[in-house]
C-alpha cells in the first residue's frame, strides 16, 4: 500500500474534524449575536461558604426556549440572589425575608413584577424586602437557608414558599444535588441537616463563556430534556403539582417526618416566634383550573403533603397561607392562569401578583415600620 493511499483515512478525519470546528465556531459566533440566556454560575459550597450561591454582581440576559422569547435582564446582587437591589446587613430598618426554590428565584420574571418586588413597593420605605431563591431547592435547604440568613441580616418576619416537590426530595435517599442541604437518618428514629459540598468544575466556566453552550444549557434544557420527556410519556395523570401523584407509603410517611423536624427546628434554628414565620403553600396547577382537576388532585401525594404542612404548622402557632384557594377564586373571577403553561408551571407575573397581596391581607406585615402596607394590588 503506498503512502499516499495510507494517508488519506487520517487526512479524512483531520478534514471532518476541522469542518466540526468550523461549524462549532460558526454558529458561536452566530449565537453571539442573539439574545441567549446566559448561565449563572455558582459559588462553591463549603464550610467557609455553606448557602449556595451565584457569583455576584452580574447582571446577565435571560430569554425563553428555543426561539428566545420574553427577553430581560437578571440582576445578581451583592449577596449572590436575583433581586434588583442590594443587601444591606448593617441597615437596621424592619426586614422580610422571602425564602423558596426556584418560584422565588423567578428567572422568567423581571424583578418588578416578582412577589418581593411588589411587597417592598407597598411596604413603600417602611420595610425593607429580600428574596432567598435557589431553583431545586426543597424543605430541608429553606431550613438551612433560615438558619444562615437571620443572624446575618435580622429579619423581623420570615415567609417560606412549600411547592409539591419540596418533601420527599429533602432526603438524601431521594435526591442528593450538591450545593443543597439535605436531610438523613440520625440512627436514632429522627432526621439531622447534611450539607452537599459543591465545587464548580471545568465545564461550568467553559459554559459561561459560550453562548452556544448557554443556548443548550438554558434555553434549551438539555440536562433536563431526558426527564421531560420520561414525563410526557409517563402522561399527566401520573404527576398532580410536578411531581409523582402516587402517595406510597413509605414516601409519604418520610415526607411527614421532614416537616415535623422543620417546623420543630425552625424557631430553635432562627431564635424567630412562629408568630413571625409564615409558611406559604402553592396552588396545584393545572388541577386548580378545573372542576374536575381539583377533584382528581385529592388523595395524591401533593394534595396530602401540603395539607399535612398547613395543619401541623397551623397546630404549632405558625402563620400560614393556602394559595390554592386564592388562585381558584382569582381564576373563577377574571379567567387569566398563574404559570407560563404545560412547559413552564413556574408562577407568572399574576401569580406573583396573588401572593403579595395575600401576604398584605393576611395582616402578617402589619405593624412593620410603624404602620401598615399601603392598600391595593400590588
């Protein structure tokens, strides 16, 4: 075989290998020129630094989907939360603090028509409002969060947002995401905090760099799209409030032991009077929407879990707020959802609307600065 014949099945390669790269470059440089959402990278997780975090000071760009709708601006503040202003920990001015997942992080919100936005308008200067949000997130980690921020900043009133998926995935045994605070068997019959240390990789800074990357990452939900489409086929009546319908036993009986050991070491975590923490549970959607919705939700694990939660921390003196009600009376008055649909089940801009003014109605901010919130929908 001659050289030239040996040759060419390398020189193939380099050739596609080289057109790869070119098509990569190409369309870098092309995303560059759109609106793609950027990634926020995190903080790592340690014992120098145990809430999980995003880098701070950064305002990036956020858009929806393939197509890239729906275009704002994020602003990382000085602590490393989405929020439009800065926290201050030296200001002795009253402070409510909002804690949750990723219905409180809200990305696909601009930060004036968030809950915590809204609030701080009508406290209008009378109280300050911060918002603790981290997607993923569950019960055990809005513990640890409490327990981090209140001797940092001195909240005087602390709000808590439960979502259906906050349970079960407090336990390692059912989800073990680093960066996150979980909780595990204390060999004793009871439950103890774990904190998942998180140090970020290579790849991540890689992904902030490119907006290729970013476009897969984000707008495109790659990581995610496998168990998407494990739900699309596993059909809706499987889930009722994005997570598993089914209430097995052992499920349900863990997720129980979760929110007794939260709503024990709450005040003890804090040093806060459940009087002072309001814990806020989410409206089943889409189940809410309808007759029929509402009657297929009861008995599911969702239904089951929230309702545990309201009426243990009603029992202990917490103060609570059952959205389910709120959004269904909303809903039958003026017909307009809470979410952004089948692909998006995070709250929308009214949805937000309806928490902020069920914590002005609820009179838990009275009396903060001297006075109460101004009246109005916020």
């Amino acid at each position: 075989m001659s050289r030239t014949s040996a040759r060419t099945p390398l020189l193939k390669a380099v050739a596609v290998c080289l057109g790869l790269l070119g098509a990569l470059l190409a369309l870098e440089g092309l995303f560059r020129l759109l609106p793609v959402s950027e990634v926020m990278l995190s903080l790592p997780v340690n014992a120098a630094n145990p809430m999980l975090r995003f880098v701070p000071d950064r305002t990036v760009n956020w858009s929806r989907g393939a197509w890239m709708t729906e275009r704002h601006t994020l602003r990382v503040n000085n602590y490393g939360f989405l929020n439009g202003q800065d926290y201050d920990p030296a200001s002795a001015s009253p402070l409510v603090a909002v804690v949750g997942d990723s219905f409180i992080e809200a990305v696909a919100l601009p930060y004036g028509q968030t809950s915590f936005a809204r609030l701080a308008q009508a406290l209008n200067g009378r109280a300050r409002v911060y918002s603790f949000g981290r997607s993923g997130a569950p019960l055990s980690h809005y513990l640890a969060c409490a327990q981090w921020l209140v001797p940092l900043f001195r909240p005087d009133r602390l709000v808590i947002l439960a979502v259906a998926n906050d349970f079960d995935e407090s336990l390692l045994e059912y989800k073990r995401a680093p960066g996150y605070h979980y909780y595990q068997d204390d060999g004793q019959g009871g439950l103890r905090l774990l904190r998942v240390d998180y140090t970020p990789g290579r790849f991540s800074g890689l992904a902030r760099h490119s907006r290729l990357l970013s476009y897969l990452l984000v707008n495109l939900q790659v990581q995610g799209l496998w168990a998407r489409l494990s739900a699309r086929w596993a059909g809706d009546s499987a889930f009722v409030g994005q997570t598993l319908a089914a209430a097995e036993q052992r499920r349900v009986e863990r997720s129980r032991l979760v929110v007794d050991t939260v709503l024990k070491e709450l005040p003890l975590r804090t040093g806060l009077a459940p009087k002072d923490i309001c814990l806020v549970t989410d409206g089943l959607r889409p189940n809410l929407y309808t007759a029929q919705g509402r009657r297929d939700e009861a008995g599911s694990f969702a239904r089951l879990m929230l309702d545990y939660l309201l009426a243990q921390a009603r029992r202990q003196g917490f103060r609570t707020i059952d959205m389910e009600p709120l959004f269904v009376a909303d809903f039958a008055a003026h017909g307009q959802p809470f979410d952004f649909g089948a692909l998006d089940a995070h709250w929308n801009a009214r949805g937000h609307a309806v928490l902020a003014q069920a914590l002005l109605d609820s009179g838990f901010l009275d009396g903060l600065g001297g006075g109460q919130p101004d009246a109005g929908r916020p």
